[in-house]
C-alpha cells in the first residue's frame, strides 16, 4: 500500500503577492472615476510664516475626460498593466522614490557585501561576545530604544536598511534570529515615528497643513513614546528569548543557518590588528553617516555615497593588508548587490500599484484622489469617538498606498484636517491619528520599501514576515487604538 504524504503549503512569494494586487488595481481603474482636487494659493500667517500650497478639500471634481483606465499594454511612456514593473522601477527620483530607494539597497548591499567579505565584522563579533557573555541581555533593550528614538528624533527608516546588514551577524551570533534584528532596528524605528513629537517628515508637515502649532501636544505624544517603546522592547525581548532557547521556532530558521554557515567559513583563526583596522574604519563610517544625517540633513542619496565610499575604502585596507585581492573586492561587491536585488525589484513593482491607480499628485486626475475624497467624507455623522477611530483606519488602510510619511500628509490631511471639525474631533487629534497609521502600518505593508529593503539583506521573504508579524501588528493596532480613545476623551488638543 503507497502511502502518499501532503506536501507542506507553500506561502505564495512576494512578487506573486504584489501581482495580484496590481491587477486589482488594474480593475479598479477600469470601475472606479478619476478626480481631482485643487490647490488653495501659497499665503503668509500673522507670524510672517509662509504657508504653503495645500488642497481645497471642497475642490474634489471628477475628470471631465476619464481616459486614466489602465490598458494592458502601455506606448510611447504610457503606464499600461504589463508596463508596471519597469514603470514602477523607474518612477520618482533619487530623493527618497523607488528608482533612488533601488540604487540605495544595491549600492549598500554591495559595499557591505566587500565589508563582511573581510571576515573583520565577524571576527570582531566572536571576539566581543567572549568578552560580554554576561551582559548580553542589555544588547537588545538598549539597541530597541536607540533606534525608536532615531524614528522619533528626525524620522528614522530606510536607514535602517544598512544598520540590518551590520546587526544580523551579531544577533546570529548572540543566537537570536533575522527576525528579531528586524525588529530591534527597522520595527523601532517605526515605533518611534508613528509616536514622535517633534519627527519634521511626519507630524510637523501635518501639523503645518492642518493649522496647528509645530511641535504642539507634545507631551501626550511622549507618553505615547515611552509607552510604544516599552511595549516593542518587552514583545521583542520574550520573542527573542524564546528563539535563543529554541531556534528552530523561528520562521527565518533555515536562512538563518546558511548565513551562521557562512560566518563560520569567513571566519579568520583569531581576531588580529588588520579585523580591528577594518572595524575602526567601519565605526567611523558609521559616526560619518550619522553625523550627516543629524547636523547635514543628508538622505537617500549622500547616505548610499558615503556607504559606497566605506565599502572602497574597505577594500582598500583589505588589500594593502592582504586579506583580499582587487578581483575578490569586485566580486564582492557584486554579491552583496545581487544578494539584494530581489528587494529592489519589489520596490519598484510596488510602486506600480500606484501608477496603475493614476499616482498621488492631488492636482492630476487619478482613481486615489476620488476613493481619498469618498473615504473621507464617510466620517460624518459618527460620534468623536468613532470617528477617531475611522480615522485610524483609514490612514492605515491608505498608508498601503502611499507609504510616504510627509506624501500622505500632504494628501490626507487637508481633507482629513477640515472633516475632523464637523464630526467634533480636534485636529491634533486627527493629527495623530495619521501618524499611528502611517507609521504602523510600516511594520507590515509590502509596499513599504524600508520595510522590503530590511527584510532583504536579513534574506526573510515577506510572506514569512507576515506569518510573524501580524500578531505584532494586531498589538499596535490595538494599543493605538486605545491612544486615539484616551485622546478623545481628554480632549487632547
């Protein structure tokens, strides 16, 4: 008698994730109109500050012509259905959209590609552990409540993506997992942006859109910190426990064990002057990089430099010490960018979802602008409380769309803003709310191209984040809940 055995269910890949919902996108585009909003003038306040540009949210008009349905085959530029993937890699510029997200992810995949070459990072790792048994307990705390700061303090995120690379040896090391470096770094980072008091990518354009003071109703937003925070580090602190006593619980586990293999086969016999002339040059990198962010404003594109040029000058000093060749610098180089090229893509193709929909600009007709309009709009005639909550949902629901922090203040809250007047919710309130949604729903959303660029160079599928974090997410939903009803009720302002 044969015995036949079921087939473990594969989860479906990200890409396949990503391409269902472009075609109901694509659908979309076909069933729902295209509308528009217009733009109140610039204008000077009584404090002589300019006030920018911002949406009429009485201005909402359909498309006199609706010729924004998405064809199945784009010409001449047009963004068609199968034209979303190259469309989607393309788009935007190097500030922050998806073509300059992609050059960030491989630049940095290949220049920490030459750095764990060299074998030092690992080295140094061993070397610290024998001197820290005893107080590794300590790592995960402080590293949580460092990077929710950074999230709070001046809107940490796809920063995260190169501090992933430089912690997952470490974490393995301590015997913890992918998923946890996750969530010490990119998942804090979260934490601290969706509660921040001061973050200028986030609440303060909000803030400026919506009439408030900046930095207002700070000091409920701080106990929403310390709150948060405290949370993420006791929820990755037994999660990380639980995977040090058995790590075959992981969900990242047998990636997890090709990655200890490959540090056990570039481990050197001991650590030696060359590993520690690598690491002080890494640390220096790492303070430049920082510095620039803090004191230069510097993003997307200086930060992918000055990682770039780490990675050179790594190679550099590796082969002056000979520990590489020029040939195995460039070989290096190339495996760290291509290790990190299917995060890449993802990023672009989820940009696509966006396209397909007409993109975000508030002045161009697109099928966002009118399920914008329609969605809040809903928010009338409910009690304060319930529309806080709406409100809620609902930035977390489009946040799917428009990951981008300051884009989804600019095209939620002038609509959202007003809205929050008539149903009897104060505007910081409708404030946070945003910020909750936006910076939340990060942890878990596929379109998130900080999130996808994290989960990549820890070598975790997205849909095995997913299996993990929807408990988490389900938490924060929670507990932010219970922060938008605390709000209501005392009328926070």
């Amino acid at each position: 008698m044969q015995v036949t055995t079921k087939k473990p269910v594969s989860m479906p890949d990200a890409f396949v994730i990503l391409f269902f919902v472009m075609i109901a996108a694509a659908i979309a585009s076909h069933l729902i109109p295209a509308g528009y909003f217009e733009l109140l003038p610039e204008t000077v306040n009584a404090a002589g500050e300019t006030v920018k540009a911002r949406i009429d949210p009485n201005s909402f008009q359909l498309a006199a012509e609706q010729n924004k349905a998405v064809p199945l085959f784009g010409e001449g530029g047009q963004v068609g259905f199968l034209n979303y993937a190259f469309e989607g890699m393309v788009s935007g510029d190097k500030m922050g959209a998806a073509i300059g997200v992609i050059a960030f992810i491989l630049l940095t995949g290949g220049a920490f590609g030459i750095i764990m070459k060299t074998g030092a990072v690992n080295n140094g790792i061993l070397a610290l552990i024998a001197k820290t048994k005893d107080i590794d307990f300590l790592f995960i705390p402080l590293m949580f409540l460092l990077f929710s700061l950074g999230g709070a303090v001046f809107g940490m995120g796809e920063e995260a993506i190169a501090f992933c690379i430089v912690l997952l040896p470490l974490m393995l090391a301590l015997g913890y997992d992918a998923i946890t470096t996750v969530l010490v770094t990119y998942i804090a980072t979260q934490i601290g942006f969706a509660t921040s008091w001061m973050n200028p990518f986030s609440v303060a354009i909000a803030q400026g859109i919506a009439g408030l003071p900046l930095m207002s109703g700070a000091d409920y937003r701080i106990v929403l910190w310390v709150v948060f925070t405290l949370f993420g580090i006791v929820f990755t602190m037994r999660y990380a426990a639980k995977i040090k006593k058995n790590p075959q619980l992981s969900v990242s586990f047998a990636s997890d064990q090709k990655l200890r293999a490959q540090q056990q086969d570039q481990q050197s016999s001991h650590f030696g002057k060359l590993d520690a002339a690598i690491l002080l040059l890494f640390v220096a990198g790492i303070v430049w990089v920082i510095w620039g962010v803090i004191a230069r404003g510097y993003y997307i594109p200086e930060i992918a430099t000055q990682f770039f040029a780490l990675g050179v000058a790594t190679a550099v000093v590796a082969i002056a010490g000979k520990r590489m060749s020029v040939n195995e610098s460039a070989d290096a180089f190339k495996q760290g960018a291509a290790e990190l090229l299917p995060a890449a893509m993802i990023v672009g193709m989820a940009k696509g979802i966006v396209l397909l929909l007409g993109g975000d600009q508030a002045t161009e007709p697109s099928v966002l602008n009118t399920v914008l309009h329609y969605a809040g709009s809903s928010f009338d005639g409910f009690s304060s409380y319930v529309s806080a909550w709406f409100m809620l949902i609902f930035q977390s629901v489009f946040n799917f769309f428009v990951t981008s922090g300051s884009g989804q203040a600019a095209l939620t809250m002038p609509l959202v803003a007003p809205l929050s007047d008539l149903v009897g919710v104060s505007r910081q309130i409708a404030v946070l709310a945003f910020q909750l949604g936006d910076g939340l729903t990060n942890c878990i959303v596929p379109t998130s191209a900080s999130l996808i660029g994290c989960l990549g160079v820890v070598r975790v599928d997205w849909m095995l984040w997913a299996k993990f974090a929807w408990r988490l997410q389900l938490w924060l939903f929670a507990l932010a809940s219970l922060a938008l009803l605390v709000a209501v009720a005392i009328g926070y302002q």
